[in-house]
C-alpha cells in the first residue's frame, strides 16, 4: 500500500476523534479546555504525518506526542464527571485520540516512547475514575492498537531484512551460477580447440603406430607449446599470432606467452589492434627467445615484447652451463611496448 494512502487514513481517522470532541462539546464543564486539547492533538497529529520524513521518528518528536497526550488527559478530565449518569458517552474522545498518537509514533519505530504513552494513560484513568473506566471509555483499546502497531512493525521489519537476506542470496547465487557457466564453456572450448589442434597429429600417430620421424616428432612438440600458449596465453592469441609463433619456433626460436589479466575486458576491436601488431613484432625479429606478456589493467602499456639472442655462439647453453637461465649473456633484440589504443588517444 503507498506510503502517501497509509498517511492520508491515518490523518482521517485523527480528524474524527476530533469531530467525536466537538459533537459531545456541551458535555464537559469547561469546553475552552477541551478545545485546547484538541488544538494540541491536532498540531501533534499533524507533525507526525507531515511526508518527507524519515521512516523511524525524532526523539523529540515521540517525547512530544507523549508530552500532548499526557496534556490532554489533564486538561480533559478534570472537566468530565465519571460518574456521569447514562455515561461520558463520546465525551471521552481523547482516549481515543491518544491511542491513535501513540500507535502512529509505535508505527515510526518509537516503541518505548509509544508504551511510556499507555501506561501514563492507565496511571491517570485509574486515578481518576477506577480500574473500572479501564474497559469502559476504552483505554483497553488504545492498549490494543499500540500492541498491535508494535507487532506489525516488528514483523515488517523483518520481513524486510529476510527479503533484503534472501535478495543477496540470490543474487550470490546467480553470480556463482554465472562463474560455473562461464568456467564449464571456457573448459568445453579449451577441449575443442585443443582436439582441433591435436587430432590431425593423432591420426597420424596412430596410422604410423607410434613411428614417426624426426620431422614430425618436431611438429609434436611445436603443437605441445602451442597447446601451452592456449592455457598460459589466452588473451594474447588470435589467428595472426598463433602463425607467427609457429613460424618462429620452426625457425629455431623459443617464444612464451603469458596472460596476466591485463587484457581483460578490453574493447574487442582495442584488442584485434594490440594484438596485430604482437603479431607484427613476432614475424619481425629474429631473436632466439621472444617473451611478450600483458601489462597490469590499469597501465597505458597493453603488451610488452622481449627478443633475446644469446651472446657468441651460445655453446654455453648447449652444455648445459648454469648461466642458461641467466640472461645476462643475452643481447636484447627487441624490446617494444605495445600501448593500448585508448589510453594512446587520451594523451
């Protein structure tokens, strides 16, 4: 139900107790203070139900309603005789009144100042006139509607948070949904492309059984790194890079790709760009070692390219020395950093 509906009832149903006063105004003795009473019911009424508040209601302002209930019962009761004959009738409007107050301020979340109201209520009718007005002029009631109010309240609130609960849950659910899809199609196209790249080769395995030359025992392990540059190279590979490294390994270079992340999300035509011109970089150099990695997300360098050729005739590496993980012995062939496009259009 919109907020602006509740409040409007709300303001209906406050006016009426005021009509109640007004329709039994001959019966107190002293009619300026009803009047009064009611001044001050309608202003508290008013300022409770003014829109564009908060949902939970100022201090003040719960300390204000209680304030004016407790006014209008002594303002109203020393001009009404509980022992009235034939009763007080609807003379005793402001019981009700009150109920509603304070069940508008339990309503906005003020508990305590709603049940503070009740109990001040029952206190002053009962030293008034008796336990017996308790039933009577309806202070039982307003009792009711406070507790009611506060029971709804609690309950809405949380079913509020289970709601609020069970949208995080759902929405973590089809995020973990959404991982699994993306990892199930990432593993089923990593396999078919591996079986595309692999299968030829095993047909021929297969027909020669297990004999094969020297030639095609190279192209097995020409297929084995490219097979590796699938896995460790994703977002470095598209048709032109993959030719260019098979056509440097056959040449006799070692060429590495390594996919960092850094590529990730990049504009799909950004991407054909970088990595055109990888591809470009490789069939360029004649380095024995090319090295291209992704920079961080968050470089204006997209790749960076590495060519390293060994320093003399490269026996040391031959023989295994323990300088062939050092490159120090390597004279830098090649060295380019392939600068994402948009970070280049920005400067």
């Amino acid at each position: 139900m919109p907020r602006a509906l509740i409040v409007t009832m709300a303001a209906l149903f406050s006016g009426y107790h005021i009509v109640l006063g007004l329709y039994t105004i001959d019966i107190p003795s002293n009619p300026l203070a009803v009047l009064a009473a009611m001044v001050l019911y309608a202003l508290a009424s008013t300022i409770s139900l003014l829109p564009g508040q908060p949902e939970r209601m100022p201090v003040w302002m719960a300390a204000l309603n209680v304030a004016v209930c407790v006014s209008m019962t002594l303002l109203i009761t020393p001009q009404l005789d509980p022992a009235r004959e034939g009763g007080l009738g609807y003379a005793t409007w402001y019981v009700a009144a009150i109920g509603t107050l304070l069940t508008i301020t339990s309503t906005r979340k003020r508990h305590l100042f709603a049940w503070a109201g009740i109990v001040l209520l029952v206190v002053q009718t009962i030293w008034w006139g008796g336990p017996g007005l308790l039933l009577s002029i309806g202070v039982i009631g307003s009792a009711a509607w406070v507790a009611i109010s506060h029971i709804l309240s609690r309950a809405l609130a949380k079913a509020s948070l289970d709601a609020q609960r069970f949208a995080q849950a759902e929405r973590e659910a089809t995020d973990w949904q959404a991982a699994q899809e993306a990892h199930l199609y990432e593993r089923q196209f990593r396999l078919g492309q591996t079986s595309t790249m692999a299968a030829p080769m095993l047909r021929v395995i297969e027909r020669s059984g297990g004999e094969l030359s020297e030639e095609q025992r190279r192209e097995c392990l020409y297929l084995e790194a490219a097979i590796r540059d699938e896995i460790r190279g994703r977002e470095l590979l598209n048709d032109a890079v993959r030719a260019q490294v098979m056509a440097a390994r056959r040449r006799g270079a070692t060429v590495t790709l390594f996919d960092e992340g850094g590529l990730d999300g990049v504009d799909p035509e950004e991407h054909e760009l970088i990595l055109d011109q990888l591809a470009v970089a490789i069939r360029g150099t004649g380095a024995r070692r090319i090295i291209a990695r992704t920079a961080p997300a968050d470089s204006e360098i997209a790749v960076t390219v590495v060519g390293l050729t060994p320093v003399g005739d490269g026996s040391a590496r031959d023989l295994g020395s323990a300088e062939e993980e050092d490159d120090e012995d390597d004279a830098v062939d090649l060295w380019l950093e392939i600068p994402r496009p948009s970070a280049r259009r920005s400067s």
